[in-house]
C-alpha cells in the first residue's frame, strides 16, 4: 500500500458556524444608526425625501444590519433568504397599490370621483364635515375590513371636498384615516382583526368585544375633537363654491348613476371577493363609464377630436397607467382633477421594498427579538407588561415596516408573559390592535404610511397631527392599564388591585 499523509481533522463542532447572539446594543446599532441617516435626509430634502432618498436610506440602514449580522457570524444567504421573504409578503400590497392607481384613474376620467365631490359640496358644510368624514369611512371600513378599500374610494372623494371647501389636507386626511382605523379594527372582515386574536389565543367576537372598551371611548374623543375643530376652521379664504360647481358641469356629465361603480364595488369587498379582483372589476367598469358617460373626456385624453375604437383605447390606457389631468375653467379644480396612474404608484413601491430589506436583515440577525426581550426584561409589573408591548408595537411598525410584524411578533414574544401574569389574553389581543395596527400609518416608510400617503395625496407628515384615534389609542390602553380599568384575569385569577397592577 502506499503511505498517504493523514491530515488530522478537526472536530466536528469546529467546522459548524453557528450564529453569535446579539446583545442589544448590537441589535440597536442599525435603529440609530436608520434615525440619524433618515433625520439629517429630512433635514436637507424636506417634502421630496420619499422621491427616491429615503429609500436608499433604508437600503444603508439595511446594510449597517448586514455589517452586524456578519460580525455575529449571520451568514449572507440567511439574511437574503428572509430579505425575500419579506419583499414576497408585500405582493399583495404591491399588487393593489398599482390597481389602485389604474382605478383612480378610470374614476377621475368617468367622472365618479368629480361626481362624489359634487354631491358632497351640496350636502356637506365645513362645521360638520370633518367629524362626517370620520363617521363615514367608519362605516365603510366596517363593511369592507379594509382602511385601504375605504381610503381609494370615498377616501379619495372626501380629500377633494373638503379642499373645495378650503379645509387643510392633514386635517381631512387625519379625519379619513381616524375613521377609516376604527373600522380596520373592529370589523370582523378585517385581517389584523383577525391576527391579532389569533397570535393572543382568544377568539375573534370575544377580541372585538374587548376591544371595543378602549376604541369606542377614543373614536368618540376623536369626533368631538373634529366637532370642536370644525368650529374653529376659518374658511373665508375658501374657493368659491358655486363657481366650483359650475365648473365640474361644464367638464363632466354628472349623474348618480355614476355611484353604481363605487357601490358595487364595496358590496364585493363586503361579500369577501378578494380585493384585487374588487379592484380590476371597479377600474374595468371605471373604463367603460368613462366611455358611456364622459366620451369627450376620454377622446380628449386619448389624443382624437372625437371619439373612436382607437382615442377610446388610449385614453383609457393612459388614464389607468401614466399621469392624467382634466383641464377646467376653474384653477382650483385642476390639480385635484388629477391622477398618476400606475406609473404614480411605483414611488410608494419602490419605498415598500427598501423597507422591507431593512426589516428583513434586522430579523434575519436577531436584532427585532432582542429588542423585544430587552422590552420584556425592562417592564416587571402589570402595568410595564401593557407598556411593553405597546413600545414593541411602535418599533417594529418603525424598525420592521410593516403592521403584521408589528403584531405577529409582539403577540409571540408576550404570550406567554401575559399568562404568568395571570392576564386573559384577550388583554394581549386588544393591545395589539391598539398600538400595532393603528400606528402604522404614521411611519413614513411603514407599507400602511406610504400608501395611504400616496392614495390620499397628503404627506404623512402632515396628516400625522390630525390622525387623532391612531395616536390616542396607544395612550388609552395604557390609561386603561394605568387605573386597572376592565383588565381582565384568566379563569381562577384575582381581579387585581390597583396598586398590584403598578407595583
């Protein structure tokens, strides 16, 4: 035989990389180093920061998580792997996001969005019509389970009277978005209303029962914050309201029959059809309106005298996938006459998926649930217990972008913390909603903050001050937490006292 070297070989456990646990300042590192970068971007672009900066902010911040992970050993692949992940859970939203811009479209040029805003300058009048808007697209959100749904159709109609009616654009959108929450909360079709639950361990009417002990109380705050508001507007600066009128004749055939898109379309959302299918039957029907109702209109886009097979074709097309604006005798009307399309979407798109890398990387290395358990370990009362898991909900709607982590993740972590307290978890469930769901759109970068702003017009910022019920609700529930009102023990618990709740 010939003699080979025999090489000695290493153990086993040697040759196994395994993952470093993050401390948590580590895991913070890629948080400060996000609010800096994103702070001194604001601070030198100002309202054009989500142009296209913002969104390589996000790609760095997801770098500096990449540079940590790799100092703790994460391996690339890992991180990529739950970067994909996490961009794929996001389809959805990509999808109705581009659908939503090709109904705005084919609604502006029929004429259904001028015809909302027609009808609602006749009944509406600024005292009231902040805190209808809230009531409004309360009972909408509630039929459909969707703050979406409710902001791409009477969301939209509703931005454009109350600028008809010379009311700021925050404050109308703080107004849709207040109402358009509730619903997303309490309605039994809504999917965070079902999550949250499901991540709790109670079930669904016994979470919304609940829930409702702490989101009536704040969307009733919130009307009459709009009530006490509305009485304050000064509006004498206002456009004029009959020459606004005069002029949407003068471009549109107004008529409700107009309304059938918009209603059909919610009673599809409301007997559960998907809401992309919702989408394309409403843009496609949005299309052949148009043509009915409005053929000059959509001649005129589609580049013809008068309209044929072809100027119908492209007017159509373009109105659902490039800029379209409709030129009237009145100045005010013609940039609220307006829509981008498809093509106006891809921002807000673009923005999804940068955040969603940051959110990847950071849960790929560990840092989201070292955070949460630094929470958890930080908070040692009933009351911390509350706090915690409304301070996780916050930062991972800033840090994750994206509202479902900002619940799975939470409702995972305190589960079993909620229990050892000797809490019903529909304690866990409604804190959640309370501080996961509605926050989310406050984030900028947040998927529920950039569509929102997108679809509505208004910059987060700007909504952000008047979105009363989505920044009241975390404080109710800590107020609830607070003053040990309507907690509620597991079976065979106590009812704990106040000063057992704080101490």
């Amino acid at each position: 035989m010939e003699s080979k070297d025999i090489k000695p070989q290493k153990p086993q456990d040697e040759e196994v990389i395994t993952n470093k646990e993050l401390n948590i300042w580590e895991a913070l590192i890629p948080v400060f180093a996000l609010i800096g970068m994103l702070a001194y971007n604001v601070f030198v672009y100002g309202g054009d920061a989500l142009s296209g900066s913002n969104q390589f902010i996000l790609l760095m911040g997801g770098a500096v998580a990449a540079i940590v992970g790799f100092f703790n050993k994460v391996p690339y692949d890992t991180m990529i792997e739950e970067v994909a992940q996490n961009v794929k859970s996001t389809t959805g939203a990509i999808l109705i996001l581009l659908f939503v811009g090709a109904l705005s479209g084919t609604w502006l040029i029929s004429g259904i969005i001028p015809s909302m805003i027609y009808y609602g300058l006749q009944i509406l009048n600024p005292t009231i019509f902040l805190a209808a808007c809230v009531i409004i697209c309360a009972i909408i959100s509630i039929a459909t389970g969707s703050s979406w749904t409710t902001s791409a159709t009477v969301g939209i109609a509703l931005i454009g009277i109350g600028d008809a009616l010379g009311i700021s654009l925050g404050m109308t959108a703080g107004a849709v978005l207040s109402g358009a929450y509730f619903g997303d909360k309490m309605s039994p079709l809504s999917d965070t209303t079902n999550l949250a639950p499901a991540m709790a361990g109670t079930d669904l009417f016994t979470h919304i029962r609940y829930m409702s002990l702490t989101t009536v109380p704040t969307i009733t705050v919130t009307i009459i914050i709009f009530i006490i508001l509305g009485f304050t507007i000064d509006t004498s600066g206002a456009p004029d309201t009959a020459g606004i009128l005069s002029s949407i004749e003068e471009s549109f055939y107004i008529t409700p029959w107009l309304f059938l898109v918009p209603v059909l379309v919610i009673f599809m959302i409301i007997r559960k059809t998907q809401p992309l299918i919702a989408l394309l039957i409403g843009t496609l029907l949005g299309g052949l309106f148009a043509i009915i109702f409005q053929p000059d209109v959509v001649a005129t886009i589609g580049g013809g005298d008068q309209l044929n097979f072809r100027s119908a074709y492209v007017g159509i097309m373009n109105s659902m996938t490039v800029d379209t604006a409709i030129e009237t005798t009145n100045a005010d009307l013609n940039d609220l006459f307006s829509a981008g399309g498809m093509y106006g979407m891809l921002g807000t798109i673009w923005l999804i998926i940068c955040a969603m890398v940051f959110g990847g990387v950071m849960e790929a290395i560990g840092a989201l649930s070292k955070i949460t358990e630094a929470l958890l370990k930080l908070f040692h009362t009933t009351f911390g217990l509350f706090a915690s898991t409304v301070t996780s909900c916050l930062a991972l709607n800033a840090t994750a972008s994206d509202q479902y982590l900002a619940i799975v993740v939470p409702g995972k972590m305190f589960a079993q913390a909620y229990k050892d307290k000797g809490l019903a978890p529909e304690n866990l469930s409604r804190t959640l909603e309370d501080s996961g769901t509605v926050t989310s759109v406050l984030i900028p970068w947040n998927t529920c903050g950039a569509y929102h702003s997108k679809v509505l017009g208004v910059d987060t910022f700007a909504f952000a001050g008047y979105a009363f019920f989505n920044y009241l609700s975390p404080f109710m529930t800590l107020l609830y937490a607070a003053l040990n009102i309507k907690i509620r023990r597991l079976a065979g618990q106590k009812e704990a006292k106040l000063e057992d709740v704080l101490s």
